[in-house]
C-alpha cells in the first residue's frame, strides 16, 4: 500500500472511529442508569474490539494497545465478573477522551502521554478485584498492565465458515491476522479453500479468493469467537456452527460419518450423496424392512431435515442492509448538479411554451417528472437523523451537572426526525450554549428543588418534530423560569427600551439574545458573560430559521428552534417589482390581495389594511430596495406569516409558485439584511430569495429610527420590541 492509498485509510478509520466513540459516549451513559443491561455491555465490548482491529490495522499502535485493555475489562463486566459503577464509567469516558486525542494527533504521542496511557490503565486495574488479577505490579511489566486472563467457559467445539470479501484487502483488513486470533482462543484446525483462486493472467493481486473452514475448541464461548468478526462481518460470508456444546461423549462424535459431515457442512447435496451410494439402500429403507421404526416416522425425521436445510438456506439468501459511506464534498457536488439541472429544466419548460409544440411539451413534462424524482431523492440523501447530535448532549449534560453540583437528566424526543446534514453541523454550538444556560440559570441546585416542592433531579427535555417545511427543535427545562423583572431592568440599564415600555413576555424574553444582555450575578466557567445567546441568535438566523422563548416563573422555561428542513432547494413564490423579481419562501406566505390606490388614500398612508376585520401592517419592497419607477395602480400584497403575527410586502405583480435553487450571492452581499440568498429563472435572469423574518427586522429598525429621531444602529438590541411596527 503506497503512502497515498495510506492516508486515505487513515482519513476513513478518523471518521469511522469519531462515530464510534459517540456510540460509546452514549452506550456508556446508557450503562450508567442500567448497570446489568447485557446488551449494552455487549455493544460496548463489541465497539471496543472494533476499534482494537481498526487501529491496528491503520498502524496507531497505541490506540490498540489502550483498547486491548479495556476491553478486557468489559469482557469481564460481560461475564459478570465486575460491575460497570460510576468510577468504571468515568474513567471509561477519561479513557475515550484520550483515545480521541490520539487518533487526531498520533505523531505527537510524547512521554507525557505514555504516562498519562499508563495512569489510566493503572487506574482501571485498581477498579478490579484482587481476586482477578494476574501479573507483576505497575512498574515492573515493562510499562504494560497485565490484566486478568478471560473468564473460561464451558469447552465447545464449533465450526466456522470465513469467506472474505473480494475487496477486504483494499479495506486494509488482513484476514489471516483474524485467523490467528482464532488460533489464539484454544485447540484451531484451519484449511484454506483455493478452488476460487484463478490462473495468474486473470488473477488480480489486491482480491481475495480464498476462504477458510475452522475447526475451534475452547472455553471462551461462542460470543468470544463471533467477537473476532465483528470489523469485517458486514463483508463477509459467516457461518458459526456450535458440532459439541460440551456435553457429547466421544464415542457419539465417533459415529458421524463422512457423509454426515458434508452434508452439515452444506458441502455435499443429499441429491449427489445418492447417487454414489445408488447401489445401497437408504437407511430409511433398511430401518422399515427391519421393522425397527415405522415409515411415518421416517418421513418424519426427512421433512425436518428438509425444513431444517430450506430455513438455513433462506436466511443465508437474505440480503443484509449495506451502508455507504459518501464523503460530502462529492454530496455536495451532486447537489450542486441538480440544482443546475432543475434550473435548465425550468429553462426548457419556459421554452416548449413559448414554441407551444405538443411533441415537444410532451417530452418536458416526462423530463419535468424525472427532475422532480431525482430533486427529491437527492434532498433525502441529504436528511439524517437529529439522534446523531443529541447524543452528543448526553456528555455534555452529565460533565455539566457534575461541575455544578446539580442532578439533571436528559431526556430526548424524536431523535429519528431528519434533517439536512449541513444544517445539523450548524446546530452543535447553539444547543450546547442553550443546554448550558438551561442547567447554570434554569435548573436549581437539589436542595432548593426540594424545598420548592420539585424532584431534587432536574429534567432537561430535548425534542425535535416536523412541522411542514421546517423543524420545530425545543430545549425545555423545569427550573425557575424567567425573571421578567431582572431582564427589564436590564434593558433599561443597557438603553435597550424605556423605562415605561409596555412589552409583552415574547417580545421581553427575545431581548435576551442581545449581544453582551446577561442577568446573571457572577460569572462562571460556564456562562455569565452575554455571549453565548448571541451566538444561537446568529448562528439560527444564518440557518434561516427563528427563535420563540416561553417561560413561566418556577416552572421552566422553553426554547424552540424553528428550522427549514433543508438549504439547498426550496418551494418558492415568485413576484415581481417593476424588472426585478424576488421570491418568497412558500411556506410563509399565507394569502395574496390587491391594494388599490384609494384604498392606502383611505388608510392616510399608515401602511395597514383591513383583511377580513383584522390589521395587517405591510410594508412596500419597492421602496425598501430603492426601485425606481411608477408602480401600478392595483399592487398586490404579499401577506406572510411571522410566528403568530402576519405581516404583508407590497409588490408590483404576483407570477406564482416556483422550484427555488438557492444560491449564495457572495462576500460583496454577505451582510445585505433581508436577502438570503438567489435563484436562476427559466429565461436566465435572477431573482432575490426574501429573509422575511429578518426583512421585518429591517421595517422595525426603520420604524424606530423614525419615531426615536436616532439611527438604526443605535437602537439594534430594540428591533423586536416595536408594538406598533411591521412586527408587531
């Protein structure tokens, strides 16, 4: 292997090895609320042996040589032997953070770490009983713990069927290194099957074409032996056949005959075992002529030895769910591709209409039909699980409660709702700085909960749910709640509202996402400094998605999170203004109607009309983009919905519903509020993608500009608390 094919394997094992070390984060915290749960235990020692293989196999000798030993100690918690408790759990985790460290880094691996590998194998041997552990002290292995010796079970002998993949030498996997491993569990007979190896001119020197059939005794059950495949069982042909549980005399595996044999093994077919023995009578035949069982119950043991055949056989037969793994630059790349695509689709559409050819039309509407397919199927490509990152926060929550002396439990909701892969990265840090003001400010410590009459464990609920285009994640706690009398206070202070100012609890409790607004007394490790607020007003206003606060004093607060599903392709409305054209996200925009010149003459140019008996504040674009020109004498008006508030654009001409390919308009229009984004029309021209919500911020700060006689940047914290503006 060249260094190049190296690297790339090493690439593949960092990002194999950061998803399994998040399984272990969680598997661990599962563990740690069910001390006994087998299945956990296993999945644990399963991704611990994993890992061992991997890393060998990349040449991070180190990371091996760490997970040897602590799987060791689990294949002891596996066995009963030791009990996973609360110091196992944390010096696993310790051990997890080390191992992280040295698959990110391994050429600095230094005598500093040495020590510190040995600290922590130290540490887990002092967890085991004295009873268990074998060896020379700390010290005198040539810095190396010698753990205890497995835990023997009762001997079987089983047989076992190794057909590799073709390509597991290109996975870097050696399969013979599996092989000695068997040996190395007791009494192993291997025999390497050659019949599928071709003549040296077809052969290709990176396959595999052999297979093997073991022959294994030992004491170390039968999990033990699957536990050898576990890197490569997703590949490969596996069969394990327990032929002696242990209990067998000799004298009765004495007696199976050759034929027997094969015909378990599934090499011979009872068919072709007939005809070699053709000249003698089966022995169904020689048993009913010799009256020592009836022909019914020969046919009896026939049909389950059939039944037995056909069952092994379907499962075998089984296709077993594969993954792929895609790197997301060449995701991305084909996102990129079907956006360009649906853009010349909507070109060729435009164009068959205006040649109004049936023929032609015919055939764009079948091109139209497979776009959409293929649009969709791509976007779902896109969609993962939300699960991947709240079990992230499963560490988190517990380090955090632990640093501050407080017993909170997370509990998680819908983690099997999907969402765009690229917008999920994006999410890490605004949960965590909400998930840690949540346990810092909202959750109490225990003694106070009592006294309130709560739980002394705090609950910290976290849920994701679809709703419609978009994703409604919550972050809720039961803890104090709001102080609405700090936070106005505060905003007094800071100049962000007027001492007098009537806000009602949705728009006071947004002002805490103001950058540097903070209530807390002391700062701390943790939070106190107002930033970390800010930073999840950013970084969800990036994500195009907005934030609702609901909070009740001494009974917790909400946070929810509203998100589009995905950032590459949208439902758009298509408008227009004098030459320019904008679009607006489908999902807000609830209705159209006209406005006539008269009626904004009879509304004294107040920019609000009456829909159905109900106000509807609207703002005009032409004269938020500065569009020069007449605009007509009926407009129409866009009216879109903000949370619970409606809110209506004004523009020239309504054209309808259009497929959005969103594409980025660059650093130069990086900070123009109110635009999100473009989109490439049918006939080549572009039109702006709306930030509704945040162009509702622009028509508030222009609104409070012109009623306070200062500038909009003086009063930026104050953009949501304008009663009588576009957003309220």
């Amino acid at each position: 292997m060249n260094k190049e094919d190296y690297e790339i394997l090493r690439q593949t094992f960092r990002q194999e090895a950061a998803e399994l070390l998040s399984e272990l984060e969680t598997s661990l915290l599962d563990l740690e609320r069910a001390p006994r749960d087998t299945e956990v235990i296993s999945s644990i020692f399963r991704t611990f042996h994993t890992l061992k293989g991997s890393s060998a196999i990349c040449g991070l000798d180190e990371v091996s040589r760490l997970t040897h030993h602590i799987e060791t100690v689990y294949d002891l918690v596996r066995s009963g032997k030791i009990l996973a408790d609360k110091k196992l759990i944390d010096l696993t985790l310790a051990a997890i953070d080390f191992i992280k460290e040295m698959i990110d880094s391994p050429q600095s691996f230094s005598h500093v770490e040495i020590d510190r590998r040995e600290r922590i194998l130290d540490s887990f041997r002092k967890l085991l009983p004295e009873s268990l552990v074998e060896g020379q002290p700390m010290g005198q292995t040539g810095g190396d713990v010698r753990f205890p010796q497995p835990v023997k079970e009762k001997q079987i002998t089983c047989r076992i069927h190794f057909r590799p993949s073709p390509n597991i030498f290109l996975y870097g996997t050696d399969p013979v290194l599996l092989l000695n491993e068997l040996r190395g569990l007791g009494e192993c007979t291997v025999v390497a099957q050659t019949e599928g190896v071709p003549d040296l001119y077809t052969l290709n020197q990176d396959f595999c074409y052999t297979s093997w059939d073991v022959i294994l005794t030992t004491d170390r059950g039968i999990n033990t032996v699957k536990d050898v495949f576990v890197f490569v069982e997703d590949e490969s042909e596996l069969q394990f056949d327990i032929i002696d549980n242990g209990t067998n005399s000799l004298e009765e595996k004495d007696c199976k005959k050759l034929g027997e044999i094969l015909l378990e093994k599934r090499d011979l077919s009872y068919e072709d075992l007939e005809r070699v023995l053709k000249n003698r009578k089966p022995i169904g035949t020689i048993l009913v002529e010799e009256g020592l069982v009836g022909p019914g119950k020969v046919q009896s043991a026939l049909a389950e030895q059939e039944h037995f055949h056909q069952v092994r056989e379907r499962r075998l037969k089984e296709d077993a769910i594969s993954n792929m793994r895609v790197s997301s630059e060449k995701l991305d790349k084909l996102v990129n591709l079907v956006g360009e695509l649906v853009t010349v689709q909507a070109r060729l559409s435009q164009a068959a209409l205006c040649w109004n050819d049936p023929g032609l039309i015919s055939i764009v509407e079948e091109v139209e039909r497979l776009t959409d397919d293929l649009r969709d199927n791509t976007m779902n490509i896109r969609l993962v699980p939300i699960r991947t990152l709240f079990n992230r926060f499963k560490r988190l929550v517990r380090d955090l409660s632990k640093e501050l002396g407080k017993e909170v439990e997370l509990v998680t909701e819908g983690a099997e709702t999907e969402m765009d892969k690229t917008i999920i990265e994006k999410l890490n840090d605004p949960l965590v700085h909400l998930i840690r003001n949540s346990i810092d400010h909202g959750i109490e410590i225990p003694q106070t909960r009592q006294i309130g009459g709560k739980p002394r464990k705090g609950t910290l609920h976290l849920s994701a749910e679809h709703s419609g285009p978009y994703v409604l994640i919550k972050v809720r706690d039961d803890g104090v709640g709001f102080d609405r009398e700090m936070i106005h206070v505060k905003a007094v202070e800071k100049g962000l509202i007027q001492a007098d100012s009537k806000l009602s609890d949705k728009e006071l409790f947004l002002l805490v996402f103001v950058p540097g607004f903070s209530t807390a007394r002391n700062v701390t490790n943790v939070s106190g400094r107002g930033v970390g607020l800010d930073v999840v007003k950013k970084s969800i206003g990036d994500l195009r998605g907005s934030i609702e606060i609901h909070s009740q004093r001494d009974v917790g607060t909400t946070v929810v999170l509203k998100l589009p599903l995905t950032l590459a392709i949208i439902d758009g409305f298509l408008t227009k203004i004098g030459d320019e054209h904008f679009v607006f996200p489908l999902s807000l925009v609830e209705e159209c109607i006209e406005l006539a010149r008269e009626d904004s003459t009879r509304a004294h140019h107040l920019n609000i009309i009456n829909v159905r008996g109900s106000a509807v504040p609207y703002a005009r674009l032409r004269d938020t983009f500065m569009i020069f020109g007449d605009p007509p004498s009926i407009e129409q008006i866009v009216i879109t919905r903000i949370g619970r508030n409606r809110v209506g654009f004004v523009v020239d001409q309504v054209i309808g519903g259009h497929q959005t390919v969103i594409k980025n308009l660059g650093r130069f229009y990086q900070n123009v509020k109110g635009v999100s984004g473009a989109t490439i029309l049918g006939d080549g021209t572009v039109a702006i993608i709306l930030d509704v919500p945040k162009l509702v911020d622009v028509e508030d700060e222009e609104d409070t500009d012109h009623r306070r006689g200062g500038t909009a940047d003086e009063h930026s914290g104050a953009e949501h608390c304008n009663r009588g503006s576009v957003g309220g």
